[in-house]
C-alpha cells in the first residue's frame, strides 16, 4: 500500500475487505458476514461517526459555492 506521509482512512482496510467480498463473482456469505462483524467492531473501537468517499465532501460543497 502506498504511506506518501498521508494518513490511512480509519477501518479503510476491513471496509474495502467487506466490499471486495461482496464483488466476488463467489459470493461467501458467511465469510462476508465475518467481514462484517470485523468493520463492525473497528467502528465502534475507533468512535467512528460517518463514512465519505474521496472528494465526496468537494461535491457537496459545489453546488452551494456557486450561489
């Protein structure tokens, strides 16, 4: 993975483990499930209140700058 000096997102890898799960054409539900549970728990361990995605928040501001 790439560490340029930017901070990793919080749970960012047992996110993209529970959607790289869900994208296989063998989808493993109880395995996804764990997935899950994994994301789960390091959510509540990190407080965590709200996910974005890169340049989500950009987007959103957008349209009420221009007024």
């Amino acid at each position: 993975m790439e560490e340029q000096g930017a901070a990793k997102p919080v749970c960012a890898e047992e996110a993209l483990n529970l959607l790289n799960c869900v994208a296989q054409s063998s989808y493993d539900q109880d395995k996804c499930l764990h997935l899950l549970n994994s994301l789960r728990d390091c959510v509540l361990a990190k407080k965590v209140k709200k996910f974005s995605l890169a340049g989500q928040e950009q987007q959103e501001t957008k349209p009420s700058s221009s007024n």
